[in-house]
C-alpha cells in the first residue's frame, strides 16, 4: 500500500485546490475517500448517485453543477446526496487563477467521522456520515471529474492535492 491507503482507527485527510472555468460544465467535481477496490470510471453523476452506485463506502464533498454537495454511500446501499448550504460557486465566474480557486478538503477522525471543509471553513450544511471501521475496510483517496457530455473544452486545473495522517 501507498501513503495514502487508510486503514480503520487512522486519522487523515485529504485536501486538494482545482479552478474550474465553467463550473457548469460539470456532473460531479469531488474529492474523498472510497473503500480500496477496483478503479471504475466514473463518466457520469449516475454512477456515484443513483441506488448501486460503481463504489461502495465512501464519502465525497463535490460540485455538482455549479452546486456544492456531499455524496456519501455506506455498504452497498442507496448513496446519499445533499446539498449542503454553503455557497455556490458562480459560473463564469471560477477562472483559472490562485484567487479563484476552490479547495476542498475531508477529515475522517480514528472513529471514522468525515468532516468536510471548503476553502478552509468547515462546510455548513453537511449531514454527519462515519466510515465503516471494518477490518477489511480500507480507505484511499479519490478526485472525479465528470462533465457533461455536450459543454466546451474546459478542464479542470489541479494546483494542489495532498493526503496523509492527521
């Protein structure tokens, strides 16, 4: 295993700072954490969002639109998404540059309670979700990004991504 392979009773995080230059243009841009299986392409909001989802166990914090949102799946049954109420980003409005950028971050403490964090302030809306703490239960980072399939060429710009123990 890597540095950023989590097993239960670990604390750690992941963090990572992307621009967007039309958030719009976006299903699903999200960071978290996932149970360590086999990688499955995620080419569209359904495969996360919908009653069986292409993982199992996990917790994302993503932009669903120009929305953000937490998608969160516990062993093999319907994921869970909610609008958080923090902020929207503005369409348009998130262009390639440091003071645009949007970071997101995810905090799972040794109990397994996920806390998220946009641009530093933890983000007000999110409904508590805990991790299995399984034995067999390990966790890894993951970064989706799904657009849709008709918009413009705008990829995403990843300026920082890290990962390690609290």
């Amino acid at each position: 295993p890597g540095a950023c392979v989590f097993a239960p009773g670990a604390s750690y995080y992941v963090k990572a700072k992307f621009s967007l230059s039309d958030c719009s243009d976006y299903e699903v841009a999200a960071l978290g954490f996932r149970n360590d299986g086999a990688y499955v392409a995620v080419v569209d909001e359904d495969d996360i969002d919908q009653a069986t989802p292409v993982y199992d166990d996990f917790a994302l914090l993503q932009i669903d639109g120009c929305d953000y949102k937490t998608l969160t799946q516990d062993d093999g049954g319907t994921a869970t998404e909610t609008d958080i109420t923090t902020t929207s980003l503005t369409d348009g409005a998130d262009v390639h540059s440091a003071s645009t950028s949007t970071t997101l971050m995810l905090k799972v403490s040794s109990a397994g309670v996920v806390t998220y964090f946009i641009n530093g302030t933890a983000a007000a809306g999110a409904v508590a979700f805990t991790l299995d703490q399984a034995a067999t239960d390990i966790y890894v980072p993951t970064v989706i990004f799904a657009k849709e399939a008709t918009t413009s060429d705008s990829p995403p710009i990843m300026q920082l991504f890290e990962c390690g123990l609290q």
